[in-house]
C-alpha cells in the first residue's frame, strides 16, 4: 500500500547542498517538519569537502563547525618557479563525518534513504515505490542540470587517502603543487596530512574534457607518493569526479533544465565558484538564507532561490572570464603560469577570490601587469562571456 506523507519542507537529494539546508532550519525552525529524501542508503555521499576560513562568514560558521573533520592554520603552494605558504587557516570536511552529525541532529523521521524519485512539483514528490510526499515546498538539491546549456572547461581528480608505513612529515596541506609534469591541460598535486602516516593525494587537473583515465591517475597518485619518499601500506578511500568550470553559457536555459517552476541549491542551482567548481562556501550561504527566510511555500521559495541563483551568476562574469583565459587563451602545457602569477599577489585578495567575493580593486590587480598569456589571445578569450 502507498503512502502519503506530509510535512513542511521536503528536500530532494542528501548531498552537501540539501544535508546543509536540513541542519540549518532544523535548527532555526526546530517544530518545521522535515524530509530528507536521498536515492542512496547515505547522505553526503563518497567526498572530502574543502575550504578556507575566509569562505565562511562569521554568521554562517554555525553551520560548519561541528562538521568539520580536520584542519589547519597555514597551507602551501608549489610551482616551478615560486613558492609559498599562505597564512589562511584551511578545513576539510569528511562526508562520513557529515552523515554522522547530520543525522544525530535530526529527528529519526526526516531522514528517507534508498528512496527514488519519480516526479516532483513545487509542493509534492512522487516516489518509486508509490509513496508520495506532500509538502508545503520542496527543494531539489540533487546534482547538476542540463550541462549542455553552459559552455565548460573541467577541473577533474582523483584522489586517494594513503595509509603509510612511516610519517609523511608535512606539516600542512599543499593544496597546489604544480611542480609535476604538465599534462591533459593545468595538473598539480593536492595532499592533506590527516595524521602522521595518513595523508590523502589527489591528481588534479584543468581539463578541456571531462574523461577520467581512473587507472593513469591512479599511478600518478602513487608515482607522487614515492617521489616523496611515502611508502604506502594501503589505500584507505578513494573518490573521483569531474567538476564543471563555467566559462559563459544560459543561466535560465540551466535553471529550467533543472525542472521549470522547482526551487533549487547546489549544483542543481548553478550554485559553484565559477572557475574553481567549489560549490561549499555557496552550499553555506544558501542554508542561512533558506532558514533566515523561514518561508516554507513552494512558491515563495522557488522565487527566492531563484532570484539568489540568478543574482549570484550575474555577478560573477569575472570569474568567467578569467576561466575562458585559462582555457582559451593559454596553451594546455602552460596554464601553470596563471595561477603561478596569480599567487603571488595579496593573501587577503587570494581569499577573497576563492569566497567569490573580490572586490573592484582585486579584479583590478588581477587584470593588470604583464599577462602570463599573448594578450590578443586574451582579448579575444573573454569577447562575448556572459
């Protein structure tokens, strides 16, 4: 026998995004009644989520805080010619530690896991096995939409946490090492110490395609690994992905693709960092501005997703255009020199563009002084970006 259910807010998808906005008005509207419907027997899913301070703003740290796996003060950056570490206190987020304080916060109903769904409105989801949710509103946070109406580069990874038989002897994460051989576009080597013989080590790469070799990158990671002089006694976890770079493209043409008049968050939103793909500091934003509302309509909370989405990707043609020069106007082999340049500027400028919040004399320093790429190219990169 099918079942109806009925609550306040029903959030599709137990991602980032939607674990996110369960805790938030969970905790700003604790008599709200809930659901969390996710296909797949967790939330969170099979990642290691990132960030630095400054992404956060002081309000919103709540949210984060008792989520937060491992964390440092400092981090380093490599490149062939320039290196340094930055002063930026930088935190990772294990999903498995996720789901364990999602759920222990939530009451034991709201969670609905292994549950697929069929169809949806703005007020209603239709499951697969026959059950129906009814619902004030509803919040589609499951992954992206139609990709096809953006154009895209790739920043794609695989990554590995390496039990080792001796400590690794980093004191902090290196969260760019591009010091490795150049290959398939703008690659560098991602490690973060999680204990003395624990570290995880991803193979990143700013790609033209999204095509994921897993066995290559997977050698790379160990290739990294001995050149360190790491011997690995076992692989912990591992996690792979192709994460979208936006480089122009349709944002309603997106949105709609994503089903016509349903609020969204996440992916499903448009809702990442244009150039870097880091869709956490915005899975944040949209939790506070979800629960601060306190507006369960399906409606009303369409329009204000929406609106928030729509003004965010307005704002951020910036970013575009410096990911259509990394791609369109620096050659695969030499992308390296951007990110070499660019860090060697402010450490204030450098996190307030990794929070998508630069302000006009940031964008101004950024686009000044000699480009690390021909600036004919560059001119004609960035001619049309939306």
């Amino acid at each position: 026998m099918s079942a109806t259910i009925s609550c306040d807010l029903a959030i599709v998808g137990g991602g980032l995004a939607g674990g996110l906005i369960a805790r938030a008005v969970h905790a700003r509207h604790p008599a709200a009644e809930l659901r969390l419907i996710e296909a797949s027997s967790h939330i969170g899913g099979n990642h290691l989520w990132s960030f630095f301070a400054s992404d956060i703003a002081p309000a919103d740290r709540w949210l984060v805080s008792p989520l937060i796996s491992h964390q440092w003060t400092r981090y380093d950056v490599a490149f062939p010619a320039y290196a340094r570490t930055l002063k930026s206190p930088y935190h990772s987020i294990d999903s498995r530690h996720f789901e364990r304080v999602v759920l222990s916060e939530l009451p034991g109903r709201t969670a609905m896991l292994g549950r697929n769904v069929l169809a949806m409105t703005n007020n209603a989801v239709v499951l697969a096995d026959g059950d129906r949710v009814e619902a004030k509103g509803v919040i589609d946070c499951r992954g992206a939409g139609d990709l096809a109406t953006l154009e895209l580069g790739w920043q794609k990874f695989l990554g590995r946490e390496l039990v080792l038989r001796a400590p690794h002897h980093l004191e902090r994460p290196v969260v760019m090492d591009a010091t490795v051989e150049q290959t398939d576009g703008y690659r560098f080597a991602y490690c973060l110490p999680f204990a003395p013989d624990r570290v995880f080590v991803e193979d990143t790469y700013y790609s033209d395609t999204p095509d994921i070799d897993a066995a290559a990158l997977g050698d790379r990671v160990h290739a990294y690994a001995a050149a360190q002089g790491w011997q690995v006694d076992k692989v912990a976890r591992e996690e792979s992905g192709a994460l979208p770079v936006a480089i122009g493209g349709d944002f309603e043409a997106y949105w709609q693709s994503g089903g016509g008049n349903v609020a969204k968050a996440g992916m499903r939103a448009g809702l990442f960092h244009p150039l870097t793909s880091y869709s956490l500091p915005d899975a944040v934003r949209t939790a506070a501005l979800v629960a601060n509302a306190g507006i369960f309509d399906g409606q009303a909370l369409h329009d204000l997703l929406h609106n928030h989405a729509r003004r965010l990707w307005r704002s951020r043609r910036f970013y575009r255009m410096l990911a259509a020069m990394l791609f369109r106007a620096a050659e695969p082999a030499e992308r390296y020199r951007i990110l070499e340049r660019f860090y060697r500027l402010d450490e204030g400028l450098i996190g307030r563009f990794y929070a998508a919040e630069s302000n006009l004399g940031d964008k101004i320093r950024v686009m000044t002084g000699k480009p690390p790429v021909p600036i004919g190219r560059a001119v004609r990169a960035i001619m049309g970006v939306e």
